[in-house]
C-alpha cells in the first residue's frame, strides 16, 4: 500500500485550521498546502461589498484550491490542506447566495464552473472538521487581528456554521473526523494537539503509514 495521505482540515473562519495544518506538517512531514488569503485581491473588497464582490472572490478561491488539490495528486508525498475545494461550494458561496450576498445566477454559473471542475479530483482520505462556537470564533477572530474580518457580522459566523454541520454531515466522498474544538489550545498546550493526532491516526488504517512519504 501507498504511504502516501491526503488530509484535509475544514472549518470556519477562526477556526484554527492554518494553525493545526502548520502544527500537522511539521509533526508528520507532510507537506501543507495553505489557504491564499492574503494574497487574495478581492478580500478587502468583499468584506465592504459582498454582493458587489463575492462572485469574483469565490471564483479566486475555487481556482487556488483546485491548483492545489491537482498538485496535491500528483505528488509523490503525503499532504495536507487548509480548507478544500469542497467547501468553496458548499459553504462560502451557498451561504452569500442564501443571505443575498450573490446573485442567482452568479451562483448557478459558479456552481456549474465547480461541479465541472471537481469531476477531475479524487477525494482526500480524510476531512478533520475543525468545529467551534460562534462565540468562540468570535473571540479567535478578535485576538488573530486581522483587520478586514473585525466587521464579520455574527449572523454571517452562524450561518457559515449550519453550513459547515449540514455539508459533514452530507459528505460521501470519504472519511470525516468532527474535532470540537472550544475547549482545545492546539498551539499552546500540546496535550491538545496530541489529542488530535490520536483521533486523527485512528480514523485511518494503518496509521504507520503517516510517518513517511
């Protein structure tokens, strides 16, 4: 059997995804694949005017993380992922266009440009959905000090949420790992962090194989 994996860590905004996949690659060696946000020309944007911006945005992050997930393939080692190509779909753009942020039919084109593209993928092995409270995100989102995402309206949080639960509970393509994370400090205490690397190793086979590529 290959040694090779595929990990991917979801979850919502703040929810300590970049940490955990940082934290992830240093202690098994594999190689991370980060979300490209500040990097993003639109982001300042959107968070101003989302229903003016949200149709570029989402199609921005659509095109990276497919770049991704198909390099990803074609490596040779294991890897992992900051936030999946599923969720663009499934979480950002349904939540804009539920709440009115995205035209109907920017929303459609979107998703026929997305159910095209990731007809080409395989799935990773295994989703760690990373869930905390809003009002635990809310605080995260406070201490990290990102500027642009101080103004994120709590409902937006929410939503974003029962998205995310509603997505887990529906993905088919493979294994899920549901971390609750409120009461978790994966960068500071690492009795944590080793918590998360135990459910992690056991929600695969052959867990041996992680170490190597």
């Amino acid at each position: 059997m290959s040694s090779k994996r595929f990990i991917v860590i979801a979850g919502n905004i703040g929810s300590g995804k970049t940490t955990l996949t940082q934290l992830l690659s240093d202690h098994y060696g594999w190689t991370p694949y980060y979300e490209v946000v500040k990097e993003n020309p639109y982001l300042t944007d959107f968070y101003q005017d989302m229903l003016r911006w949200s149709l570029q945005l989402q199609v921005y992050f659509l095109s990276k993380r497919f770049q991704a997930h198909q390099a990803i393939a074609r490596a040779s080692c294991s890897a992992i992922q900051d936030r999946s190509v599923y969720e663009d779909a499934h979480i950002f753009a349904r939540a804009l266009y539920e709440q009115g942020k995205m035209e109907k039919r920017d929303f459609e084109n979107y998703l026929e440009l997305y159910h095209m593209m990731t007809q080409f993928l395989a799935p990773p092995d295994l989703v760690v959905y990373i869930r905390r409270s809003v009002e635990c995100l809310k605080s995260r989102i406070r201490e990290r000090g990102f500027a642009y995402e101080q103004d994120i309206p709590e409902s937006y949080l929410l939503h974003l949420n029962r998205c995310y639960d509603e997505w887990i509970a529906d993905y088919k393509f493979g294994k899920v790992l549901t971390v609750q994370a409120d009461n978790l400090d994966l960068k500071w205490k690492p009795e944590d962090f080793h918590y998360v690397c135990s459910k992690i190793e056991s929600s695969l086979e052959q867990p041996e194989l992680f170490f190597t590529c």
